[in-house]
C-alpha cells in the first residue's frame, strides 16, 4: 500500500507530495511538487543498475512517449541534451537516437546533470555529490506540463529504489499531473 503525504508549500506556491511504502515516508517511491504549470517528480533510483544502464532507460522512455502537446512557455530554441552545464553549448535531441554519443561525451565520466529539454518534458539524471552520477546518491526527475502519468507510472515501477506496482502509482501520479 502506497502513503500519499501532500502539503501545501505557500512559499513557493506548490503542492508538495511524497508517495511511500511506509506511513513514516522512510520508503519513499517518489516525491513530486505540483506547480500551477507543470509538475516535477523525482525519485531516487533502484541500486542495481549504473550510470550507463539508467542513461539507456531515460532516452527509452523519452523516445516510447508519443505526446503530442506543445508548450508555449517552451521555445524550441531551448531544446537539447544538457551535460553538466544549462545553456551554452548542448547536444540536439537527435543525438538520443544514439546514446553511445552522450556515453562517449567528455564530460559524462564526471555526470553530475544530464538534462533532456524538449517541448513537451524535460528529463533529468542528477546528482551534486562528490564523484558525479551514481544511483546511491542519484535522482531521476520527469518534468511536464502534460499528463503523462501512466507512462511515468510504469517508468517509476521499474526504476525507482522502493518498488510500488505501476497501477498504484498512475491514480497519484494523475492527481500530480492535472491541470
């Protein structure tokens, strides 16, 4: 059984939520805020798989999704795959349709963001600690305007450290996700 714990972040104008495994949310499966706009989920990653695995399953995700929205807010100028750094110099999203060339990116040895912008999500691989990328310290995060709950749902079940069945995610990640 999943516990929904939702607060009310006046602060910054968010419903903030943790789904866990445990009521003392000591397990969790994901946390999420729920702007007026978009919805951020993140989740810390199942230990078993590496950098390189977990690069694989983000663009597969990406790539399965057949979203057809568009945000204004969004401006394709700002589309690309982010390594380390936002602005500046990024790869086109083209090169996800070949993962080997991010792999092979200098600066994916030391990966501390990995950010895939595009019009309608943005994907994250992140984690500031010393030492880059490693799924101990890590975060998955899935950002969007749109509701992709269900896909996101089963992209969680399968990847996120506490595991939680995919159709008991989707219900809460629906809630997280509308407009």
């Amino acid at each position: 059984m999943i516990h929904l714990h939702e607060h009310r972040d006046t602060e910054f104008e968010c419903d903030d939520f943790c789904a866990s495994l445990s009521e003392n949310l000591d397990q969790p499966v994901f946390f999420a805020n729920r702007y007026a706009n978009y919805s951020t989920v993140y989740f810390h990653p199942d230990l078993s798989k590496s950098k390189d695995e977990y690069l694989d399953r983000l663009v597969h995700f990406y790539l399965s999704l057949k979203l057809e929205g568009t945000s204004r807010d969004r401006p394709a100028s700002l589309n690309g795959v982010h390594i380390n750094r936002l602005g500046g110099k990024r790869l086109s999203l083209d090169a996800l349709a070949t993962p080997e060339l991010i792999k092979d990116h200098h600066e994916f040895r030391e990966l501390r963001l990995l950010r895939i912008d595009s019009p309608y999500l943005i994907l994250t691989m992140e984690d500031f600690s010393q030492g880059g990328w490693k799924p101990e310290t890590g975060k998955i995060c899935l950002i969007s305007h749109l509701d992709i709950s269900k896909p996101a749902a089963q992209f969680i079940a399968e990847n996120a450290r506490y595991k939680a069945p995919a159709e008991e995610l989707e219900p809460i990640l629906a809630k997280i996700y509308q407009r």
